[in-house]
C-alpha cells in the first residue's frame, strides 16, 4: 500500500487520536508525547510534506501498522 503525502500536522491531528499530544515545539518539529504508559514521544517534523521515509519510521515508532495508520488518516 502506496503511503500518501501528509504535512506534519495532519500526522499530528492523526496521532491525536490514540492519545499522542503536541508535548513542545523544538524548532521545525513537534514532540508528540502519549499520554497513556509506556508515555512514548515521537518527533514529527512541522513540513508541509513529510519525507515518506521519515512517515514510516514514525509509524514504527509509534508501533502501529501501516494499516493501523491509514484508519487514523
């Protein structure tokens, strides 16, 4: 399955979902924290694209399945 061209923050919007939150902004990025344990981060660069490589290493990050991810979207 071909992963679609998002900006950082519909990633974001995404991740909010299963309980990430914008924990600060560093820069270009923001630094989504869960808010259940294990209380993960993820980094997500604030681009009006995201890098489909940099999508999928997020997405294992996060221990989702690119499936998983698309039901989010």
């Amino acid at each position: 399955m071909k992963l679609p061209v998002l900006s950082g923050m519909q990633v974001t919007k995404a991740f909010e979902k299963i309980g990430y939150q914008i924990d600060h902004i560093s820069g270009s990025h923001l630094i989504l924290r869960n808010q259940q344990p294990p209380f993960k981060r993820l980094t997500v660069p604030k681009h009006r694209e995201v890098a489909k490589g940099t999508l999928r290493a997020i997405i294992r990050q996060a221990g989702l399945t690119h499936d998983e991810f698309y039901e989010l979207l």
